[in-house]
C-alpha cells in the first residue's frame, strides 16, 4: 500500500510504526504532522493476500486519507513517534518527548459539523457500544474516516505526559521504548541518555537515572536501543561510538 495524496505528508515522513494489533499505522515527519492510517481495510487486507500469491501479481493499494492528522503537538520536525499501547509518544527539537491520544470524542463532533456544512454524508466507524472489547484508554481502533473530500476539520490530541529532555534542540535523535513498554530512553546533543519508568504516572517525572559517554566525550546520541530481555541499554553517537550499559538492576527492580 502507499499512503499518499491529498491528505498525506507534505514533506519527507522520518518515522512510522504500527500498532500492536498491526490495524494502524502512525507516520510523522518533516510537516511537522503526526497522522494515523487504517491497515485493517478490505482493499488492504486482499492486497496483502494477494501478495503472499505466487499467483497472482500483487495489487497496491493508494490510501491519500488518514483517519487522524494533527499539527497540534508539535512545531518543528518529528523525528521520531511510537504506538504505547493505544497512545502515542513523539518528539521533535523541543527538549522533550510527548505522551498524547487523539481525542477521538472531539474528532468525531468536529467532523459531523463539518458535514453538516458541507453536505459529505458521515463517515463514522461502529459506536463505542458496538467496540467494548477494542476500546482502551480513550482511543478507538476503528477511528472515523475523514471527509473522501475537502479539507481535513482541525484534529484535536489530549496531552498525558512530558518528558523534558534538554539539549536536545537537533532532529534526528530516536528514542526507544523497551518490549514491555516499562522502559522509555532517550539522548541528548551532550551523550546523555536519559531513562524513564513508565510506571510513574507523574506529568512531568524526571529520569530515574542517566548514563553517559564513557570517555566523557560531547556527541550527540543519535539512536538508543534495549535488549529483548531490557537488561541491556545501547546508545550510538556522532563520533561513530556504540555504548553498551547493564541496566538489569533497574530492570529487575522495575518487575
């Protein structure tokens, strides 16, 4: 599939990932948008069929219509964005990492008025009453079409979290979260990573611990990532390092 066109990206997309349930899809980049796309279609479904069919030649699929866009979060590149759960973390050049979710309730209202004015018939997924077993923390996994035509009605997000992160004013600098969502680590321009418990519900919880370059050096720390298990933390730097620290202390303390 390629999802592109009228409502798509207006500049170079930096960053996806899908959702664990592989029916979405989130991709943000270089417009400064963060937008949420349907993989569960029917179009999409046969076109993934199609293509594991030595059979018959493989049919892609053109999707130009998120069912969420937003310029709301953010006000400069978005270099990196993850599905937690049914929310969704991103982060630019701002100093730091935000946890946010489509407030749903809101984009549904805002869309039903812009068809009423426009006269598009309404586009809604099944109602929540109908979903009780795909509804988790206020963000649907059926969430509205948009209008197939026209502009797209001012998206809305409900923020839950930051995560300050200082001197990190450059793009290009990814965090990672580990495979149980309880880990959530991110570098500076300094070669610092910082490290965040998930588990604090706090809105603005500072890291629980922070690890440095071991030479001391002042790179910025373009990549983090943890080990399956979570008791390893690796980080690489401009200076072409690659840093590899034990965290299974915190790790195992955190379970």
């Amino acid at each position: 599939a390629i999802f592109a066109g009228d409502m798509g990206h207006r500049d170079e997309v930096l960053t996806c990932d899908i959702h664990i349930l592989g029916r979405l899809l989130c991709t943000a980049g270089m417009d400064n948008t963060v937008k949420i796309w349907r993989l569960d279609t029917t179009d999409i479904a046969t076109a993934i069929f199609e293509s594991n069919s030595k059979a018959t030649k493989p049919h892609i699929v053109h999707d130009p219509f998120p069912v969420f866009s937003t310029l709301d979060i953010h006000s400069n590149y978005v270099d990196c964005a993850r599905f937690l759960g049914n929310f969704i973390i991103s982060k630019s050049t701002e100093n730091k990492i935000i946890l946010w979710t489509p407030d749903v309730q809101r984009v549904q209202r805002v869309q039903h008025e812009y068809n009423l004015l426009t006269g598009i018939p309404q586009l809604v997924g099944p109602s929540s009453e109908d979903n009780d077993d795909e509804q988790t923390n206020n963000f649907t996994l059926e969430p509205p079409k948009w209008p197939l035509r026209g502009a797209t009605p001012a998206a809305s997000a409900l923020f839950l979290r930051n995560f300050n992160l200082p001197h990190a004013q450059i793009w290009f600098m990814r965090f990672a979260l580990n495979h149980s969502h309880s880990f959530l680590a991110a570098g500076n321009q300094r070669g610092s990573v910082s490290l965040w418990n998930l588990d604090d519900d706090s809105l603005e919880s500072p890291p629980i611990t922070r690890f440095h370059h071991p030479k001391g050096k002042v790179h910025a720390v373009r990549q983090v990532a943890f080990s399956p298990d979570s008791n390893l933390l690796a980080f690489c730097c401009d200076d072409a390092s690659v840093s590899v620290f034990d965290i299974s202390d915190l790790n195992n303390t955190n379970q």
